[in-house]
C-alpha cells in the first residue's frame, strides 16, 4: 500500500516551458488536492478535485491547470512555468469532501529558472 | 489576508521538557482544526485534530487546546523527544462547505535538544 505517491521527485524548468506533475493513491480515496509550499507561506491550495469528474479552484489556481483522469490519479500542469512557480507541489487525498484529515505524498521540487 | 497563523517561527526546548506549539485563526466559521508534522523531504503527516464543539483532544504525547473565544489553539507535546523535532503546521477547515479544504498556517520549526 504506497498512499499516495507522486512523479518526478524534482524538476528543473526554463521560463516558458511546460510540464506535468503526477499524483496517484491507493487507498479509494474520493477527494484530492494540489497544494503548494513556499518559505513562511505554509500550505496553500491550487485546485482540489471533491470526488471523480469535479475539480475546483483553491487559493492560487493562476498559471495552472489539473485533470482529474480516474478515481485514482490528479494531475497539475503548468502550460508556460514562471520563476514564481519555483515551490515545492503536495499531492494529497482524503476519503471524502467532508472527511478532514488529508494523506500527503512525498512531494516535488519544482524549480523554475 | 492569512486566515490562519502561526506566529513563532522556530521553537527549541530540550529533551523531556513540555514543547507548546500555539496558532491563532480569524475566521469564526472554522469548524475543524488539526495539525500535521513534516520531515524534510517528505508530505506533511497528519498528528492531531480538534472539533470545534471541542475544547481538549489528547492522544498520547499529544495535546490539542481550543480556545473559540480567543480563536486560538495549542499543541501540547509532553514528553518532547529528539524525534519530534520537525515542522508543524495548523490548519483549519469549514465543514459547511464540505468540500475538505484546508487552510495552512505558515509552520513552526521545532527542534528538540538531547
């Protein structure tokens, strides 16, 4: 049972270039969430998916995009990255909207040069 | 506007002693706070959590304080150990909106000394 895992661990980008970043659990969870973490910022939501085939924006959806492609994986792109993309990107899922406590992958470095 | 804040940065206590983490949140329609505990390198792990019909929840170590009238909350770590030395962070959610989203305060770093 992995939980939740996500790909690449880091990521060098140029300006302009894009990517995908892969996030998948195991655990049948209905809900996921994309969430960002800068220094002294804490944790901040991008886009959140309630259940299979819904997704939402969170605090800081600019610049980003995500599809929900099965029950399992939730993925972010960045179309065109900007240095203010350099974070570190959480995967997380929870077993329903109003179940509270979130599962958190591993994380993905994310620099944007 | 940061909803939910965690105002000391860094905390150190030695080994044994007790370690008070504090938060504080604006919003009088959280419902739902926890904490979480990050290593580096690794996702952040759930530890604790309080309702907000609550004002104490304890699981072993671990202490959780809600003061709704100060809109405050507090984890109490007694004993601390070296291994808890880690980021903590406070959230805080609405149950009404049932769609499980979080809001994060900005970590404190705490470092437990041998």
């Amino acid at each position: 049972n992995a939980g939740v895992t996500q790909t690449p661990k880091f990521q060098v980008l140029k300006t302009g270039q894009s990517m995908t970043l892969q996030c998948a659990q195991d655990m049948n969870h209905n809900s996921m969430y994309w969430y960002r973490q800068d220094p002294g910022m804490g944790l901040r939501l991008i886009y959140y998916s309630a259940s299979e085939g819904t997704t939402d924006k969170g605090e800081v959806p600019n610049g980003y995009n995500v599809s929900r492609l099965n029950k399992r994986e939730f993925s972010l792109r960045l179309e065109s990255a900007a240095p203010s993309q350099t974070s570190v990107y959480f995967c997380a899922s929870s077993p329903s909207p109003g179940a509270y406590e979130q599962y958190f992958g591993p994380g993905t470095r994310l620099t944007v040069t | 506007d940061q909803q939910v804040k965690q105002n000391s940065p860094s905390l150190s206590v030695q080994e044994g002693r007790i370690s008070i983490l504090n938060c504080d949140y604006t919003n009088s329609m959280f419902d739902y706070f926890l904490w979480y505990k990050k290593y580096p390198a690794e996702g952040p792990t759930f530890l604790i959590s309080i309702s907000s019909i609550k004002d104490k929840n304890e699981d072993g170590r671990f202490t959780v304080f809600l003061n709704k009238s100060a809109k405050h909350l507090s984890l109490h770590i007694v004993p601390s150990q070296p291994g808890d030395s880690a980021v903590y962070f406070c959230a805080a959610s609405y149950g009404s909106s049932n769609t499980g989203k979080l809001i994060f305060g900005q970590g404190t770093t705490l470092q437990v000394k041998p």
